[in-house]
C-alpha cells in the first residue's frame, strides 16, 4: 500500500480505479463514495482519436464534469438521433 496519501481522480475508468485501488487502501479514504458505471453485458468499441482532438476533448469533458467517454457517447448519439 501507498504510503502517502494522494487525491482520489474526480474521473477515472474501471481499470484506472482497478490500478488506483491496487495502490492505496480504502482506509485512508474513510469519508469518500466511490461511484462506477458498470453495464453488464455491455459491448464497448475503442476507436483511434487524434491526440490533439482527443486534448480537447479531455478539456470539453472536464469543463462538462463528466468522462470522455461519456461525452463522445452523448455527442455520437445527438448527431445520430439527429439525422
């Protein structure tokens, strides 16, 4: 375990909590609530992203308060629905 305590990420991925986790002991966190979002039977896709589209994304997503992936799903399925 982490010897020092560092700040828990406003938004991680499941497997950055996993690896995030991995390291530090719940103990030390006594008054945070963890929350994941976990769809069973899920099917997730990964796409190739620019890295200077995916910078400003990553700064869209944190001016929104919510994940990357949350937001590219949000547009994806605005332009869709729009068509």
């Amino acid at each position: 375990m982490a010897s020092k305590k560092k700040p828990i990420p406003d938004d991680m991925t499941i497997d950055q909590a996993s690896d995030f986790w991995d390291n530090h002991s719940v103990a030390d966190y006594p008054s945070h609530v963890i929350q994941l979002e976990y769809i069973p039977g899920g099917h997730t896709t990964f796409i190739a992203i620019e890295n200077d589209l995916l910078f400003l994304l990553e700064k869209q997503a944190k001016e929104h308060g919510v994940s990357v992936e949350a937001l590219v799903n949000s547009w994806i399925q605005e332009r869709l629905t729009a068509l």
